[in-house]
C-alpha cells in the first residue's frame, strides 16, 4: 500500500507538468509583426549589392 502511494506522488506531479507544453508556429507570429516584414524588407536587397560589389572588385 505504501508503495502504492508513493508511486501516485512522484507520478502526480510528472502528470501535471506534461500538461504545460505547447506548440508555436514561428513563421505564422513572424508573419503577422510589421517589424519583421519591414526588416526582411531591408535585408532582402543586400545580397545583390553585395554581388554586384564583388563582382566589380573581380574585375578590377
């Protein structure tokens, strides 16, 4: 009985942790913050300066 017991209070707690996990779709939250469109908005065109930088310094 005493184990009984014992083993209904170390599972107890174990069983209402579990419960407090949750699942985030990051790209839908991202999507949805203006701050993150505007700065993928920035960063997107600074590959293509940064290629056509090396490819002039190439040529030189």
């Amino acid at each position: 009985m005493k184990k009984l017991i014992l083993m209904l209070m170390l599972c107890a707690p174990v069983a209402a942790f579990a419960q407090k996990f949750g699942h985030v779709n990051a790209q839908e939250v991202m999507a949805s913050m203006p701050e993150f469109l505007k700065a993928k908005g920035e960063i997107e065109p600074r590959p293509r300066s940064l290629k056509t930088n090396s490819k002039l310094c190439k040529k030189n």
